[in-house]
C-alpha cells in the first residue's frame, strides 16, 4: 500500500489516538530503564508524540520525532508548548524506515507501538544510524494476541512473525545483530480489556 493511503488511516485516526492511555504508557516503560544523556534520540513513527516526550526525562540533546502521518504529527506538535518548552524534540512528516538521520548518529532508536506496521527491514536501518553501544528500545504485538483485521490488516507487512513469548520477543533484536537483547511483558487492564505487549531492549554492537 503507498505511503498517500497509509498516511490518510493515520490521519483518520489521529483525533481520538490518545484517548487510549495504552500508547503512553507502552512509551514511558520503554523509556524508564534507559541511561540518561543519550545525545540524539530517534523517534520512529511517533504517532502523537507519547515516546518522543517520554524521551524528555533522559536529557538528550534533540530528539528527531518522525511519522508518516501529518495529522499525527500536527497532535504532537500541539503539546509542546507545555511538554517541551525547550524545543529539544523536531517533528518531521516522512517514512520511519529509512529515518532521515546520519549512519552512526543516534544514541537512543525508541519505536512504541509501531513495529507491526513497518516491518522487519527497520531492524537494519536501526543498526544504521544507532552509533556503537547505542540503544534500542520497541515494543512489539504477540503473535498470539494479534489479529489485524480490516483495513489495517493491509498494512502489516509480511516480513515479520510476531513473537509468542519473551524470548522470541528478544531473538528479533538479536537474530538482526543486536547484542545484550532482552524483553519482559508488558500488560495493562481496563476495564473489562486486558492488553499486553512485549518490551525489547537492546544494544547496537
């Protein structure tokens, strides 16, 4: 599907995408176990901004937050008048894989909520621009629980079996060259709805 059709789902679902707490608090577990002063921080399809501003609470020295999605991006902007007075984040409408970010430039790639969309060829891409000792941080669906349907079934790419448990979570991010992988479950209810997804860290060798 070209990039027009994903980036107008997106668009169509950017209104009401952060009244699901659920994205947010994907972000900020991805983010807490992270060293601070990482330097840059990438963003990969940030959605409405949740990671890029979890991202704060490490100091970098600018975050580069990217989507496809130009209503996303316009929500996440909004915020920063109260969540970034500083300006550290850059917003930046464009595909998240490649990133528009220099070989060997990034100490920290976050990717929350988003992997299922992009595919497996963001791994080396990620490899690209994380700089030695860089890292990784992305949550991912299982493949027990995922069940795309409809239109976005369309766009989940079909060069990426999603996990079952903790350890095929971390073999992603080692199987593509990524050292010192691990991953733990992150689960989350409401309500009557329980929702769980696998958290992966790791570190560009």
């Amino acid at each position: 599907m070209d990039h027009d059709s994903r980036a107008a789902l997106f668009d169509s679902t950017a209104e009401h995408y952060d009244e699901d707490t659920f994205h947010a608090s994907v972000a900020e577990a991805l983010v807490s176990p992270l060293p601070g002063s990482p330097g840059l921080v990438l963003d990969v399809a940030t959605g409405t901004g949740v990671a890029a501003y979890a991202a704060l609470s490490l100091k970098p020295s600018r975050v580069l937050a990217v989507d496809l999605s130009p209503a996303m991006l316009a929500r996440a902007y909004a915020k920063a008048p109260s969540l970034d007075p500083d300006r550290v984040i850059s917003w930046q409408v464009a595909p998240a894989v490649p990133m528009p970010a220099a070989d060997g430039s990034a100490g920290v790639v976050l990717c929350a909520s988003s992997l299922h969309f992009l595919g497996a060829v963001a791994f080396a891409d990620w490899l690209r621009v994380l700089r030695p000792g860089g890292r990784l941080a992305f949550s991912v669906v299982s493949g027990a629980r995922f069940k795309p349907s409809g239109r976005f079934a369309d766009f989940v790419p079909r060069d990426l079996s999603f996990p079952t448990d903790e350890a095929g979570a971390a073999a992603l991010a080692s199987s593509a060259g990524f050292v010192d992988a691990s991953a733990r479950t992150f689960t989350m209810t409401g309500g009557d709805r329980v929702r769980s997804v696998f958290l992966v860290h790791a570190t560009a060798p």
